[in-house]
C-alpha cells in the first residue's frame, strides 16, 4: 500500500500555468526566460502558503530544463526536471535557512559556488526563509551575490522581508506574492474535488476559503482534514463540525434574541461555547464574519446567497451592524486579558443584544435638529421669567423644549 501524500503536495504546481493568483509574476519570470534576461538573485516575498518556494522550484526547473516548451514550461520529463521535483538534484541545492543560518554555512556554499554545473545550465541555490540568516552570515554572501559566476543563481524565499538588509535587497529582482483571492482559492478546491470524485457543496467550500485567509496552501490542508472526516457528501454543516466551529444556528439564535430583547440568550450562549470547548478568540472571529456577511447584505455587496443569512439581515439595520462590529473588535482584544474570559463572554453577548434597543446617535441629533426648527417655525414663546432670576428662567426654557421633544418623538428619548 503506497504512502499517503497530503493534497498540498499532491497537487503543488508543476507548470506556471498551474500556479493560483500569481499570474503578473509568473507572466515576468516565463518572459525572463523566453528573451534570455534572467537575474543572478530573485527575491520571493509574500504570507504562507502562497507560492514562494513553488515558483522558485519551478523558475529552477525551467532555467535548467533540457526541453522546455514552446511555452517555457519546464517539461517534468528530463533527468534534471525529475531530480527538482523529488528534491535531490545536484545543481538545484535547496537550503532552509532557519537550520542553516550561520556564517559557516554561508562560507561551505561560497566554497561550492565555483563548481560547474553538472546536468543543467545553472547552479541554482534556494534558500528558504533567507530572513533567518545572521547579520555574519548575510555579509559573507554579500561578495558573493554582487558579482557571482555567471553559471550560478540565487532564488530567496521569505515571509518577513524587512528582516533582510538592504545591502541584500539591492541586489535582487523582488517579487510579492498577493494573499489569494477566495474566489480562486474556491475554483481550485472545486477542481481537487472533481478530481478525488468528492461531493461537496459550494457553501463549504466558500468556508475553507474563508478560514485559510488567502493561503492555498491552508485550504488543501483543512480541505484534507474534511475528507478524513467524511467520506459521503460534504454538507456545510460537516465542515463546520470537522473544522471546530460553532453550528451556525448559535448565530442565527442571537440575531432571532435580539429582536425580542431576550436576553438570557447570551448566557445559552456562552454556556455552549464553553462547556464545547471552543478557543473564545475564534468564536469570536466568527461572530465577526457573521455580522460582516450581514453588513454586506444589507448593503447589496454579498454573494452568500444563504436564505438564512437573507433573513436574519432584516432584523438589523446597517448602523446596528456598524455598531455590533465596533464592540466586537474592541472586544476581542478585551477577552484575552480579562480575569474571568466566560463573564467577558457574556458582557459582550448582552451588549450585542442591547444594541438592538438603541436609537443611533445620528439619528437622535436629525431628530432633535428637526424639532428645533419646527419649534423656531411655531414661535413657542418661552414662559415668563421666574423671579428668582435668570437660572430660573434657562431651566424654564429648557424643561418646555424638553416636553416638546419628548411629545413629538413618542417617548424614544427615554427608551435610548
């Protein structure tokens, strides 16, 4: 029985037409190719799980490729395609630079640089995570990097590029990879999907693209742990269990308690998270994309066509969807420090639900304003000045303008 291989590797690019949400950079280093202008160092930048390391493998394959195509595609078929992809070619050395990050690693490559290449056109060295290298080990490269051989090439890959000098940067083709949009994130799930002949609704899909946060490579790996979880048809239901979320229904729950002002519903809440075990800065991260996917319905922005989210959606209004979203991003900073994380739960859930019961403040100040002038269009004549004095007199004024607005605005003043 052959190993398992994890979908992130089985399906990692082979081509750079295969490569998701980086077409300007692949256009730049196919094109460097195809006219022969290639750079001795290349800098990749960009979060996890965007492509860093796989367009450096496959700018590698292809500057050394035998027979590349009419396209300058690498072919995958020649010994040194074959030796890249499996990681042990002589003139591709792959060198990770958290393990290997001292001057003396740095001195045993420069004493390698000088060797022509054996199979291929170039001596190519990867470093990965270049930005954990020393200080000593960036100025022994340095040198080498200004003026290297002109058989050898340098193909960096990092996360945290304000980590390298700038001596180092000056000297590189920098690259910065795009966090991948949700929407292709989706399409290359749904053609993983057609290939392992996996049913799966589009809604869990557009789940897995939400959590991954534009990593592609995040989403293969939560999409692996789904399909060991369920075998049949995926609902959004099983993902969302699979992937240690609450049911959305508790969502739901909340907006439904709002507009009845129960709010013994936070407690339910907060129970439930608790006693399920859920890390409480997650659950409310999902409650802050609850509320945004609200937002953006009542603004006509969202392409979650979900009844449910349609018609939770009617009982808010957009400032109470501002309004909710302020106090959660305040509050989930506020959670992590607070000494009873189950009670600051809970303060927060009932202030959601309160929310409901409060007139906007631009509203209050609209009404008040139209009530001035409705009062300066009447004439009211204030009440003859009281004889103890001009104190007297203000306070008379204002307790008439204040019934007048009370009367008008139906009692609201009191209820906010």
């Amino acid at each position: 029985m052959s190993e398992y291989q994890v979908l992130a590797r089985k399906y990692r690019p082979k081509f750079f037409r295969d490569v998701v949400g980086q077409e300007v950079i692949v256009t730049t280093l196919v094109n460097a190719i195809k006219m022969e202008r290639t750079a001795h160092a290349y800098l990749f930048c960009g979060s996890r799980g965007t492509g860093k390391t796989t367009l450096a493998r496959l700018f590698a394959k292809a500057l050394n490729c035998s027979k590349l195509s009419s396209d300058f595609e690498p072919c995958n078929k020649c010994a040194s395609c074959k030796e890249v992809s499996t990681g042990n070619a002589i003139d591709v050395l792959e060198i990770d630079g958290a393990s290997h990050r001292g001057i003396e690693d740095m001195r045993q490559i420069i004493e390698t640089i000088g060797y022509v290449p054996s199979l291929g056109k170039y001596k190519i060295y990867l470093i990965d995570e270049v930005h954990m290298l020393t200080k000593e080990a960036f100025n022994a490269l340095l040198k080498t990097l200004e003026e290297p051989p002109g058989k050898v090439k340098f193909l960096f890959a990092t996360t945290e590029p304000h980590k390298i000098p700038a001596t180092i940067l000056s000297r590189c083709q920098r690259f910065n990879l795009n966090r991948i949009s949700s929407e292709k994130i989706e399409k290359k799930l749904i053609a993983i999907a057609k290939d392992l002949a996996i049913t799966i609704v589009p809604e869990a899909l557009s789940l897995i693209a939400k959590l991954s946060e534009g990593s592609l490579r995040d989403a293969e790996s939560l999409f692996d742990q789904l399909l060991a979880f369920q075998e049949s048809e995926i609902t959004l239901d099983d993902a969302s269990e699979a992937l240690g979320m609450m049911p959305r229904k508790i969502f739901f729950a909340l907006d439904e308690a709002g507009g009845k002002s129960d709010l013994s519903v936070a407690f339910k809440i907060a129970d439930e998270v608790f006693s399920s075990g859920r890390n409480l800065a997650y659950f409310v991260e999902e409650l802050i994309f609850h509320f945004r996917t609200l937002l953006t319905h009542k603004m006509g922005l969202s392409k979650n066509s979900d009844p449910a989210y349609a018609k939770s959606a009617k009982n808010y209004t957009e400032q109470h969807c501002l309004d909710i979203l302020e106090l959660l991003t305040e509050g989930q900073s506020q959670i992590k420090f607070a000494p009873s994380q189950r009670i600051a739960l809970e303060m927060l859930l009932l202030r959601i639900l309160r929310s409901r019961q409060k007139i906007p403040l631009e509203l209050l100040v609209q009404k008040l304003t139209e009530l001035e002038k409705r009062l300066e269009s009447k004439k009211t004549s204030p009440p003859p000045a009281a004889p103890q004095g001009n104190q007297a007199s203000q306070q008379s004024k204002y307790d008439t303008v204040m019934q007048f607005a009370s009367k008008e605005l139906g009692g609201s003043l009191k209820k906010g």
